[in-house]
C-alpha cells in the first residue's frame, strides 16, 4: 500500500477545533483544478455536494482558486435578449476574466484546465469563437437554463473542435450536476450520481486520457491535495450523515500544517490561496433564494459572506468594487499558511450565517405571500449590514 493511500493517522490535526466530530456523508465530488487556458490559476480544489447530502437540502458547488494577488470582483452581466439569463460572475476585475458564476436560473458552473493536451483545436468559421475555460463560462451563464442544457450546448461546441484546450467544467442546477471533460478533439460528460469521485487535474472520463499531454504521475502534488480533502471528509464523518456549510468550509480550510506526515506537501487551503466560493442553489426559488458564500481572501483566514442572488441589482460597492479584496490580499501577505483557523473567525461566521439564514427564512415566507419586492429588499439589506460587519471584523483581525 502506498503512503498516500494509507489512513490518516492525526485526525485530531486536520482542522480546526472540533473537526474530528464532524459529521460527513459519501456523496461528494472533489476536483482539484490546474494550471490552465489563459489566466487560469494553477492549484484549485473545487467539490459539489448533492441535495441529499446536504443539511440545506440544497446543491452546492464549492472552489477555490490559488494566484497571485489581483484585483478581483463580483460583477453582474445584464441578459442582452429576453432569451437569456441574469447572472452574477466571479473574476478578475481588471482582466474581465470569469471563471464561475450563478443565473437567475439557479445554474452556477466553474472550470478548470486538464492540462496540457497535444490537440489542436480547428479554425472557427466565419461567426464562430473558440471556447476558452472564461468564454465557455460566460456562454452557458448567458444562454442556459439546466445542467443538461449546458453541457448538450458544450457537446455541440466540442464536436466543432472549437474548445481551445482542456478544460474540466463543473456544472449544477437546482437539482443536477454534471463534470465535463473536453479537449480539442476529446469530450465526455458524467452525470454526478449517488457515489463521489475525486479529480485532480487530470482527465478521468472514459476516452479522456488520449487526450492528455502528460502522465497522472506528474501531478503527484495535485493528487495530494485531493486525497486530503477526501480523506478529511472520510475521517470527519460518521454514520453517513449530511454535510453542514459549517463543516463543508472546515474542509476547505485544511493546509499542511493541520496534515502531520512529511509525504503531504499539499492540501485545500494552499499558501497563494486568494478566494473561494460556495454556490448554494435554492431548489424552490433559486433566482431569489440561492446564495454565494464568498471568501475575498485566503479561505483560512477570511469570513465567508453569504451574498444571495435575491440582492444581485444591489451589490454594495465595496463587494462589486473590490475593497473586500483588498483586505484579504493584506492577509495573505501576512498570515502563514501554519497559522492555526482562528476561533474569532469561526465563532463570528457562524453568526453571521445564522442571521442570514433566519433572513432568508423570512424572505422565503414573504415570497410565499406573493410579496418578492420584499423579499428582495430583506436580502439587499441584510447583505449590505453584512458586508459592512464583515469589513470592520478583518480589518480589526488582519
């Protein structure tokens, strides 16, 4: 047996206080994302976990992304026809690149690139675009409403040879979720079911591997941060239970230094981590009700703001305009990767998500009554009373 294959032997170490009584259930995907098409970041982890997984009852798509610090926004994209669809994207605010989002439709997705490929992809014809990781993120937020939607639209893109490279894209709906894996000249999708599977940033699909410019053998470090996610999750729970959004962010805050064995020299939470996201899709009233949990900094270091897509006309400034961000690189200039997840910032989260969820608890009734105007303004304003609270909290903590 391999090391990396053996059971962790610190549980107790994994995480923050009380980790090792968290309670985790099988069904979960893991993807560990790479090095990429142009602009992508080189060592992200992203996972989905099924309604039936989760505590909520709703689906979640979590990722996070490892860079050089950047300026970074959450902006909102205006349908340009009454066919397509309101979303808010997550990116690079001077780059204009996004690599996940949410619309109105409760349909969030995120990408990755596989690494490098041989293939080559074919000259687009008049009125065609090759699809980059961002583009193919803008078309499927734009034009789709369902996880099956996007990837029979990706489908069709892929069999034109008009995909720039590998790309490993995760999409979810309110009830569905798919991993596509494509290449100039290679695709083929999964429907996520009942089992997880654990990706690193290499093609796992049937006919993939073809695809692949390099042996999974050199991607052992990317190999390793998924395995301790996994392993985490495997130790954490017990008797199948739900996942919480509590435990899901434990998860992704694990580093090396919670991993006391010498052969781990990667986990979730890496030294150049700048962001991370959890989409949190309402499976009721998703345009309304879904959220995005965002950490505009190291995801070990940073509070997780619930920011609901009910409020998306009513971003406050400094989220849309990236002050937050500004914030979180402070910290990850200062804050060691072996600095222990502070108590203050779990204790303060754990408030703060309470209150929202009694917030969106009681848009949710106002809806009920017909009363979405609202609804929305509840949201908007619990959102902008967050985010000032959140600000004041890392600035007195950085």
């Amino acid at each position: 047996m391999s090391e990396l294959n053996k059971p962790l032997k610190t549980n107790e170490n994994i995480t923050q206080k009380g980790i090792n009584k968290m309670k985790f259930p099988i069904v979960f995907l893991t993807a560990v994302l790479c090095a990429a098409a142009p602009l992508a970041s080189s060592a992200d982890i992203a996972w989905i976990i099924k309604p039936a997984a989760s505590t909520s009852g709703r689906m979640q798509l979590f990722m996070s992304r490892a860079d050089k610090p950047q300026p970074r926004t959450i902006a909102v994209d205006a349908p340009e026809s009454a066919k397509q669809f309101k979303s808010m994207r997550f990116g690079d605010a001077q780059k204009k690149f996004c690599f996940a989002g949410i619309n109105s439709c409760g349909l969030a997705v995120a990408f990755t690139s596989a690494g490098p490929t041989p293939d080559t992809p074919n000259k687009p014809k008049k009125g065609e675009q090759l699809y980059t990781g961002s583009y193919a993120v803008d078309q499927i937020l734009r034009n789709c409403k369902t996880a099956k939607q996007a990837v029979d639209k990706m489908r069709g893109v892929a069999s034109k040879g008009l995909i720039s490279g590998g790309l490993i894209i995760l999409i979810t709906d309110p009830n569905q979720a798919f991993v596509f894996e494509c290449s100039p000249r290679h695709q083929a999708n999964y429907m996520l079911g009942l089992n997880y599977a654990v990706y690193s940033n290499v093609w796992k699909l049937p006919g993939m591997e073809d695809a692949s410019g390099r042996v999974p053998e050199k991607f052992s470090v990317y190999t390793q941060r998924e395995w301790v996610a996994k392993t985490g999750i495997n130790k954490a729970r017990q008797n199948d239970r739900k996942v919480s959004l509590a435990e899901a962010i434990a998860v992704s805050r694990l580093n090396v230094s919670d991993i006391k064995r010498q052969d781990v020299t990667s986990a979730p939470s890496l030294k150049n981590s700048i962001d991370a996201y959890i989409f949190d899709i309402d499976t009721k009233r998703p345009a309304l009700l879904s959220c995005v949990y965002v950490a505009f900094g190291p995801q070990r270091h940073t509070v997780y703001l619930p920011v609901p897509l009910g409020a998306i006309d009513s971003l406050p400034p400094e989220v849309a305009g990236g002050e937050w961000a500004v914030i979180g690189d402070e910290l990850l200039q200062k804050a060691s990767p072996a600095t222990p997840v502070s108590d203050e910032i779990v204790e303060f989260e754990r408030g703060l998500h309470q209150e929202f969820n009694d917030m969106r608890h009681k848009a949710a009734q106002l809806a009920d009554k017909g009363k979405i105007d609202e609804a929305k303004t509840l949201l908007s304003e619990t959102l902008r009373r967050q985010t000032g609270e959140v600000m004041k909290f890392m600035q007195e903590h950085k």
